[in-house]
C-alpha cells in the first residue's frame, strides 16, 4: 500500500515490477524482465508441487496429507464424472492442475505475509493471466471437439428443435455466445480478485491512518475496520476457493460441449 498524507493507494497492490535488477533484460527489443508475478507464479508452482507429493506415497493407511490430496483428486473426478461422463477421466489431470493452481495462486495472496516484510502478489487479479488461463481451456475445448466430430462440431451452435423459421439467427446467437465464453471465464476471476483485494487494501488504510490520528480516532474508526477486515478475509477465503471452482465447473461444462454436443 503506498500511502503519504494519509493518502490511500489500493492500486499499488498490482502493480507489476521487475526485481533482482532485470529491468534491462531483453530479446529482440522484447522485455523479458522477471517480475513480482513471475516470482508468484512460481511460488505457487513449487507450493503445489510440494503438496501433490503428500499424495504420492501410497500408504495402505494414509496421512493427513495423503487423504487430502486424494480427495481434491475425487472432487474433481466426480465433478468431470457428472458433467461429462466416464469420458470426463481424461481429462482430470488438465482440470485438477487447473484448479489447484488457482486454488493455490489465490490463498497465496491472501496470507497476511505482510507482518514479517513479505508482500504477497495475487497474479490472478491480473486479466492477462486469466485470459490465459481462459484460452488455454478454450484452445483445448476446440480440439477436443473438432478432433472428435470434424466439422459436425458447427452442429453445436443449431441447437435440438430449433425452429426452421429462427435457423438464419440462432446459429449467430450461439456461435457469438461461444465466442465470449474465455472472454467471461478469465474476466470472472479476476474481477472477483481484484474487488477483494482493494477492498481489504482500503480497510487496512483505513486501521493504520486511525491509529495515526489518535487513540479515539482509533478506537472509534480503527477497531471497526480490523474486525471487518477480519470478516472480509475470512470471505475472502471462501471466494478463492468458489472462484477456483466455478473456473475448473465452467471448463468441464465447456468441455462437456465438445464431447457430447450438448
């Protein structure tokens, strides 16, 4: 948070930034600087990485660690099993990967690392990664369905019973539906980050110039704040793993289409 005069600045959370020196870093004029989101990424890569090997030990009688692992593995089985079909297996490694990394990407940026120097970087309140995010499951979706039904796949935008009379409008009405579906997809996660994130910036401005102003400023605006502060985090939670969700639920129900064309 930059903050001078009392000023409050809930933007500067992300802003995105070079570090260790490779602002100057470049390829064919391209800047390829490493930066506070690259770093997050991978923070949230190695994190993963560390918890998916609790579930790779294989005990008859598992750990803690294990049954977790093993029951995000089932809730997304079933999510896929249900929205697709005994079909839906394969591709529970690309939407749990999904998942978890978002999962993981969004509680990250939640951790009050704050209080010991460590300012925590929520790249999934940026639309570039998002939209990524999107169009990699979109890109997979098209394959997938043209792979599968050829140019039948164009059958998707007339959908069953469609009346002869709305046959020249009901495909452009679908087809610019589906066309939007990544659009939606990236911009819901990270307008559900983004609002978060700034709200919880402007209470945390809101505790420190109280406590600046005097203890009955503080007491009388400062208290009230933290406590809602607090209650904002703890929804905060929940809306990183209902985000995760709704994407990895979207990107079944999309892929759904593809297989089945429903």
């Amino acid at each position: 948070m930059a903050e001078g005069g009392g000023k409050i600045d809930p933007m500067h959370q992300f802003l995105v930034e070079p570090l260790f020196g490779t602002q100057d870093w470049q390829i064919a004029g391209y800047n390829i600087a490493f930066t506070n989101s690259a770093m997050w990424m991978a923070v949230a890569t190695v994190a993963l990485i560390a918890f998916m090997s609790l579930g790779t030990k294989g005990k008859v009688i598992p750990g803690r660690g294990q049954v977790m692992v093993e029951g995000f593995v089932r809730f997304i089985d079933n999510m896929l099993a249900s929205n697709i079909g005994p079909e839906g297996k394969r591709y529970v490694p690309y939407v749990f990967s999904l998942f978890m990394f978002i999962l993981f990407a969004n509680v990250l940026g939640l951790l009050p690392l704050g209080v010991v120097g460590v300012h925590p970087f929520t790249f999934t309140s940026h639309f570039t990664i998002t939209g990524i995010l999107a169009i990699l499951s979109f890109t997979i979706v098209l394959v997938v369905g043209f792979w599968r039904h050829g140019l039948h796949f164009f059958s998707l935008f007339v959908p069953h019973g469609t009346p002869w009379w709305l046959l020249p409008v009901i495909p452009l009405i679908e087809f610019v539906s589906f066309m939007v579906r990544p659009f939606s997809l990236g911009l819901r996660l990270f307008v559900a980050m983004t609002a978060g994130h700034i709200l919880l910036k402007v209470l945390a401005g809101f505790v420190v110039n109280a406590g600046n102003a005097g203890l009955g400023v503080g007491l009388l605006v400062g208290i009230p704040s933290f406590g809602l502060m607090v209650g904002i985090s703890a929804l905060e939670l929940l809306v990183a793993g209902i985000q995760a969700y709704v994407f990895a639920l979207l990107t079944s129900l999309y892929l759904n289409d593809a297989v089945n064309l429903h």
